[in-house]
C-alpha cells in the first residue's frame, strides 16, 4: 500500500523531478511532460505554472507572481495551481522540494 502524501501548501516548493521533462514539441506546436512511459499535454495556463516550479520558489510566491502578471487576485490563483500541482504530484510529475531530504 502507498503511503498517504501531504497535499502541497504556501510553502512548499514544487519541482519536477529529474525524470520528468517540460519540453516544447516543435512538430506539434504544443508543450508536453515526459516522464518515463508517459507522456502529458498541459494545457496554456498549467504550462505557465510549471515553467515556475523550480524547487526554490513557493507555492506561495509562484501565485504571487502569476498575480502580477494577469492582474487576478493571489488567493485565487493560489487555490487554483495547489489544486493543479497536487493532482500532478499524486501522478508522479511533480515533488515537493520542502519535504526532500
């Protein structure tokens, strides 16, 4: 059985890890997330989120930028990208570099 994984909070520090690759398909015009026998399509919004998730910045301040950029409001976007990352991170496409050791 697995074991149960903390949901991602304002301080946490999202990052792919080594296995997982953002690369843009030229051929195709469009982004993807390769990790090993697995490929995902993002779509715009979760591209812009990911090119964020570098392992030193928060949760915290990526919302805050992405706030700035599209004028929304921080809390929001928090709410949204915590939701996105999570489901990403229970898939195996994203850690929490807070919890690494």
């Amino acid at each position: 059985m697995s074991e149960a994984r903390a949901a991602l909070g304002p301080q946490s520090r999202p990052a792919l890890p080594r296995f997982v690759k953002l690369r843009h398909d030229r051929a195709r015009g469009i982004w993807v997330l390769l990790a090993p026998e697995r490929v995902l399509v993002p779509d715009e919004t979760a591209v812009e989120v990911l090119k964020l998730c570098d392992g030193a910045t928060t949760l915290d301040e990526i919302a805050a930028a992405l706030a700035r950029r599209y004028d929304a409001p921080r809390a929001a976007i928090l709410t949204d990208i915590a939701a996105m990352l999570d489901d990403l991170a229970a898939k195996g496409f994203l850690r929490d570099m807070s919890e690494a050791s």
